[in-house]
C-alpha cells in the first residue's frame, strides 16, 4: 500500500470539525430476516447528505493556501459536485462545477446554493473534460477527481475508521463499489484498524466493471450501464482497481430487483431514506444468507439524496 | 409532582439494555431555514419504531413477577400495540391485544409478528372496552393504558432523558401531544434534568382538546378529531393534563399543510423516515420563527411507521 497509518488519521483529524461523526444504526427485524448481525453506518446523514464530503473536503483542506485561493473544479452531477462547493466554500474560496445539461435542476440549485459556479456541458466525456480545461486554463483552479485522487481516496477512509472505532470485532465490512473511492478507503481503513475484517464490495449485476475486472485482474471499464444505482455508474481507475485487487475478499453483484427490495427493507425497517445505491450491501447479504450468518457484517449506507416524487416502489 | 428524579433514573435502568439510546441528528439546512439550532431526538430509530416502547417496557418490567405471568393486555392499533406486544415477549410473557376491525393488516400482522393474541372489536370504546374486560376477567392479565399509567409516563421522560445527557443548554423542547403520555414524561424530565428549558407543546389544530384544555385550565376532550397526524387523536386523561398545566409553557397548533410540509422537510433533508405525527415540532418552529430564532431547540421524532404506498406527499 502506498498509504500508512498515519495517513488516514491525519486525514481525520482535518476533516472531523467538519463532518457528522454519522451515527450506526441497528434493526432487530433485518437482523431477523437476514440471519447476521448488521451495523449501519449511515452516510446518508452526513453532511451534502452522502460520504463525498470527506473525501472532497480532505482533498480542497490539503491544499495549499496559495494555490487554494485559486478555487476547485470537477465534473460531476451527483454527491461529488455538491461535496466540493460545500468544502471549498468551508475554505473561503470558489468552486466551478461542470454539470451535464440534462442534470435534474434540482440538483444544479443545490450546488449554486452552496456558492458555486455552474457551467453546464454536452453530456459526453469529451465535453466535460474540455470544459473543465478551460476553467483550469482561465482560473489556475485545482480539479478534484471524484475518486481517482489519494486524498479524496484518504477521505472516504474515515467512514470507515469512525466505523471501526464504534462497532468491534466485525466480520466483514460491505460498501457498494461505483469508482472504488470510497471501497478503496474502506480497504485502507481496514487493513490499518481493523485487520480481520474481510471487505466485499457490493456492485449492480447492470454496471458490473469492479466484479469483471477483479475476476480477470485486468482492468475491464463498463460500457453503457444502467442501473438504478445511479451513483455506481462509474468505472474504476487505475489507482482504485489496484487497491481493490489487493484488499478484497469477494465482489458480488446484485440484481435491479434485489436493489429496489433491499432499499425498501431500509426505508420501511430502518426507518432511513436512503439512494438506490446505498441498498447494495445490504442486497448482498440477503442474496447470501448462508455466508453471512450469524456474521458481525459493517454496511455503509452511502447517500440518501433522492427525489421523494420518483421513488421505485 | 408526584414524581422524584430517582424515579426517572430507575425507570431508565430497568429498560436500557432492551432498547436504543436514539441518536441525536442535526441538519445545516434545516437550521438555515428555521433561523433556529435544532436538535432531532430520533425516537423512529427506537425499537418498534417508536417512543412508544419506553413506556410499555417500563410498565411491564415494573410488574410483579407473579402478575407478569398472567399476561398484559391493551387496547391500541398504533405503535402501543406493537410495544405491549414486543415487551411482553421480553418479559416473557403473553400480550393481548385488542385491536378494531378496520385495523390496517400491516399493523395486525406486526403485532402477531412479536407472538401477541390479537382480538378484534367494534371500533368504539365501548367495544374495546368491553373486550378488554373479558380477556381481563379470563386471565388475569394486567391492562396498560397508552398513556394514562405513571410507569408509561416515566417510561416517556427517559426519551427526553438522554437527550439531555446529550445536549446541553437547550432553551426549549417540543414534543407533539396526543394523549399527553410523551408530553408528560417530558415535563418530568426537563423540571430534574434540565429546569433552565422550556417545554412547548405541538398540536395538530384538527385535534387540539390539549390546546384549549390548557387555555382555559379544565379538561376538554376533543370530539371526532380529524388529523393525518393520527398518533395524536386521543384526549389528554385528568393525570396527564394535571402535569401538562403544571409544566407547559405554551402549545403550538399546526395546520394539516404545516405538518404534510414539516413531514417532507424531514424527509428530504434529514433523511429519516417519519409519521405524520412527527413532524409537528419542526411545524410548530417554522411557524414561529421570530420565537425560537438563534435558540436551541431539542425537537422529539415521535415515529417512522408510516405506509410507504400511502405518502401525503
């Protein structure tokens, strides 16, 4: 690994003035129903509501004053894009968002209501990259990538540690995997605090590139998912693939199906409004049943920002 | 008072290993909206998914063994229900539930769910009455009144309890009322625990007997209450009115639209499932946000058992 220890609590201690320290919920009837002892931790309850203000806020706090007072960019039309105009207004400085112009205007608002500057773009790789060059190339401002990015990496890694601190001796830990920043954290986190831990990754059957690429130990990208999950439509990179090869235990895919069941279960038992792909671990235990039972098993809840008039059930 | 601080200390005691010590949530953006630092006591986090098993699980562990074994029995198609029920299968125990006919199968279902026997009755209270009767002279069981039993009372005001051991220096507190069971252990809390906060009260309008019953200082039930807050339709008894004088600082009522839109606040941005009922606290704040402006205000989620088919929203 080329993180340490240190690393992580270093990163931890930057960030935690301004995160929740989100809390670990329990449900005696999933616990029922699913066979294994479950412990949530409940991202969906922190700040921008989803774990991408620790990793966004490590990586705008680690920058130098100088080059910080430039500002931060990114691409994003998820939790990303509101995680980096929530840190970089904690820094005092500007952040400029590039959204496709098909994002949901909800969305566009929350991220202007955070200060930011949007700059809307073709809904294509190509014209994201290009319009963030030119913010760059106009502004000096400092691109964070969602996931592909040590400290953003470092960052998603103290969900994980706070996890640990509260909640002992568990068996596995389960996050969903979409990019593999914060499954990358969570592997750090456990390899350093938690040693026995096993870590599977949770992933949809319809943008499996984690599980194909894990299986062959080749990086293999997804073509065209689609997936409810809509946070876990991205591929994994070159940094976060070869973490993941190197700390995983298993990779399991889950169905739409099961994905919209799970996320109900949590509604209705947990009593938590979580996104669709918050529900991916607990949609893996409930596959295997035989496997995790009677297992302490970590879920992390990753998010809970979804549109009350377009729910799947 | 009729009650002393060791009361609420041991009522504590007796019941903490078999329930949650709720977390306490924030939200910058609700914050920022009601001008007010809210705190959210999340009881639809408790077991059941409601306040409601502090007090029956006080009840039932403060019986005599010999009187425990011959069953407790209650009337109720809410989350007492449920509470008699789970605490008697703590207890070790039969529960007997009397529930009408119109009844929701979902809640029937969850009642048996924890090994209850369920009766049905007319839906008036004179059935239900009736019916409790007989199961009474049959077996012995002892009935619990939802709220109108000291033991449920101090069962109530553990709620309040810990938030205090958790959050200090609130100006105010708001629980919604129904029957005054909640609102009653609240006023005992906050008089030994925290004497410097206010406790206001929030009542739908379509169902405000405590509303008037405290302004005019005698007891008034209310006929036909029509509210889509339907934890809070009962009528405050002589014992929780005698307490809810003596300890009130104002009642808040809210409108049906004041609440649905509380409601969908709390879903969307502090991303908890919760009742209709639960949501009349942060009503009663955005309706009066001069009074609570810059105050700390520690507010009671009530409830998260709420049909997901049939959302006001």
């Amino acid at each position: 690994m080329n993180f340490n220890k240190e690393d992580i609590l270093l990163s931890h201690k930057r960030i935690a003035s301004w995160i929740h320290n989100t809390p670990v919920l329990t449900s005696g009837s999933i616990n029922q129903i699913s066979g294994a002892d479950l412990f949530f931790k409940c991202e969906n309850f922190q700040k921008i509501g989803a774990f991408k203000m620790r990793g966004a806020l490590n990586a705008v706090l680690s920058t130098s004053k100088e080059n910080s007072q430039k500002g931060f960019v990114t691409h994003s039309s998820g939790n990303h894009a509101q995680a980096v105009a929530l840190s970089s207004k904690i820094a005092n400085t500007k952040a400029y968002i590039v959204m496709p112009k098909g994002a949901p205007k909800i969305k566009i608002k929350a991220v202007k209501g955070y200060g930011a500057e949007v700059t809307l773009c073709e809904n294509n790789e190509r014209s994201r990259t290009d319009t963030c060059e030119k913010i760059i190339n106009k502004t000096g401002a400092n691109f964070i990538h969602p996931y592909d990015n040590d400290k953003v990496i470092l960052g998603q890694s103290t969900c994980s540690k706070e996890l640990y601190d509260e909640i002992e001796k568990l068996d596995y830990v389960i996050p969903p995997v979409g990019g593999g920043g914060l499954a990358s954290g969570t592997i750090l986190s456990t390899f350093f605090f938690s040693k026995s831990t096993k870590v599977i990754l949770a992933e949809p059957e319809k943008a499996n590139d984690a599980f194909i690429s894990f299986n062959s130990k080749k990086l293999i990208p997804v073509s065209k998912p689609d997936t409810i999950a809509d946070g876990l439509k991205t591929s994994l990179s070159e940094k976060t693939f070869d973490i993941i090869m190197e700390g995983t235990d298993e990779i399991i895919t889950v169905s739409e199906e099961e994905i919209i069941n799970a996320m109900r279960m949590i509604w209705e038992r947990l009593k938590v409004v979580c996104e669709p792909s918050c529900s991916l671990p607990l949609a893996a235990v409930l596959k295997n049943k035989e496997k995790f039972k009677n297992k302490r098993v970590g879920l992390i809840l990753t998010g809970g920002n979804v549109d009350l008039n377009n729910l799947p059930f």
